[in-house]
C-alpha cells in the first residue's frame, strides 16, 4: 500500500537522514487522516475486552476459548501496532483527545500506556544493548539482559518471565523526572484498568481469575515473542542493524508497519505511512552494513529457516538484505 507524502523522504548516501513527517490539515489528527485506522482499530479492540465479560456466562466453553485466544494474540497486535506508534507519533492534535485515547489503550491492554512509553523510549536508549561491566543494560527489556556470554537470553524464558521482571520503581523514577504530572497519569491509567477488573471480579469472580487472566498473561507473552525476534540476530553496535526487519504485506498492514523494525529503530520518528517509501530510500546502506530480515512475522520468527544459532554472534551469520 502506498500513502501520500511518501515521495518527500530524502537521502543521499552519506549524508544525515532527513525525515519530513506528514502534514494534514485536519483539525482533529495531528499527522495524517490515515490514523483514524488505528484509532478505529483500538475501538474495537476496546469493545471487544468488554464482550467478552458480556459474552462469558451466554456462549459455550468452547466459543470463549477462542476469542480468549483471539484477545491473547490481538494484545501483541494493539502493543506493536496501534499502541507503538501512538507513542512515536501521537494520533490527535488536542491533548486531551491523546490523553483520553491513553487511558482507553492501558483498560485495553491491561497496562498503563505512560509506562509503556517509558519503557519503550528506554528500550530505544539501548536499543537492545549487552550488558556492559556490571551486568547492566540501558535497554531494560533488551534480549541480552539475562543471557550469557555476550548471548540472547533463551527465547523461552525471556517470552514466559519478562511480564515478571517489569522494575515498577525505575519506571516511576525515570517518570519523575519528567515531572510530578506524567507519573500522576500513568498512576491513574493503572488505576483505570484495575478498578474495571476489580467490576468485573465482583459481577463474575470465575472469568477473571480462570478466565480473562490466563488470556492476558498469555498475550503479554505473545507480545514478548514478537519483541524477542525484532532483535534476534541484530547488531547491537550498529544503528542502521539495530532491528530485524519482516516485509511480509499482509503483516505490515495489521501490525501498522511494524514489521520494518529496523527501519524504525534507525529512525523512531518515521510514520508508519512513511516506513515502505524510507525503506526503499535506505535499502543500499542495509544491504552494505546486513541489516537482517526473516521471512515470516516476528511472533513467528523462531520458524525462520535461516535463524543464527545461539552461541554465534546473530549478525556475523545472518542473511543480509536480498
């Protein structure tokens, strides 16, 4: 799919990457009329987390499974999608609109999106980077953090235990220092969704402990897959290599172009209708420097056939740009 204003993204080899974001003269959104897709797409999903507590006690067991599946892969869906870009590039000019879309996005995924965006921004601190001397990362959710050896942690204990190692403390120093409001906010985006479970645990104490939090639990994992293999096999020491990159359309279309990741590590600031066209203008510079891409979806990326090894350095035995 191509957008508008794709054409405007400039570069020349080894000159700075200049970057023009879309301009719309609408008077509700801030960049483009595009994003009214993932404002309607987080309604929705919205909706869809308060059917399923109206539906638990109608339908049959088997029916709620599956939508309790379908919500555990849709809460990776909404954080690396709707949720991620609305971090970079917030969808309305009015700041009360942003802040309402806020607290509807934490009830949705069941964690404050300023906190979110905390962590996130960390994340592009780091950019997934190994432990230095002490055993630190900048990144705190980065895949080397509790590996070995300069390695990635093992996928399958970095997907099932990060929603365990989330530090709350260092969240809200790091808020802080932004000042007394946003910490305020985000206190309050976590109070939103535990006041709606807490609803929910007393009109039907079953589906929220047997039901809703396996399903959550799950999603977070799923988003924690996804996370783990935009990484898998990136250099670290890089910018232009610091994501692997997935270019499947179908994936891009659902996930807002999230798939072009290390496009987007290399500069966090590129709208998703942009990604496709600054894809294309940085193509040469990541063939040279073998920037990694898989061939399926991140969430799927351990079925990639062309997956380092762990114990290898990923980027000196990955395939680079085709």
């Amino acid at each position: 799919m191509r957008f508008p204003g794709m054409e405007s993204i400039q570069f020349k080899p080894n000159e700075l990457v200049s970057i023009d974001r879309p301009k719309t003269n609408s008077k509700v959104f801030a960049h483009t009329r595009w994003d009214t897709i993932p404002v309607a797409a987080a309604t929705l999903h919205c909706a869809y987390f308060f059917g399923m507590f109206y539906l638990f006690p109608r339908v049959p067991l088997w029916v709620m499974l599956i939508l309790g599946f379908i919500y555990a892969v849709s809460i990776s869906w909404n954080i690396n999608g709707i949720s991620h870009n609305f971090i970079h590039n917030p969808y309305f000019r009015s700041p009360l609109l942003n802040r309402a879309f806020s607290i509807m996005e934490s009830m949705t995924v069941g964690f404050s999106q300023i906190f979110y965006e905390c962590i996130h921004l960390q994340h592009h601190k780091g950019n997934a980077d190994r432990p230095d001397q002490k055993g630190e990362t900048i990144d705190w959710i980065s895949i080397y953090k509790h590996g070995h050896d300069g390695e990635a942690e093992n996928p399958w204990k970095y997907v099932f235990l990060s929603f365990f190692r989330d530090d709350i403390g260092a969240i809200r120093r790091e808020l802080r220092k932004r000042g007394r409001r946003e910490l305020i906010w985000g206190n309050i985006e976590l109070a939103a969704f535990a006041t709606v479970l807490l609803v929910m645990f007393v009109f039907n104490w079953r589906y929220v402990i047997f039901y809703f939090l396996p399903f959550f639990y799950l999603g977070h994992c799923f988003s924690y897959l996804n996370g783990y293999y935009r990484h898998y096999g990136a250099d670290p020491d890089k910018p232009i290599a610091w994501g692997v990159s997935s270019y499947g359309k179908i994936y891009n279309w659902l996930f807002f172009y999230n798939g072009y990741h290390a496009e987007h590590h290399f500069r966090p600031k590129v709208h998703w209708t942009k990604m496709e066209g600054f894809h294309e203008q940085v193509a040469e510079l990541q063939k040279e420097e073998g920037v990694r891409v898989i061939e399926h979806a991140h969430m799927l990326g351990f079925l990639d056939r062309n997956l380092p090894k762990r114990g290898k350095s990923g980027f000196e035995t990955t395939e680079a740009i085709s």
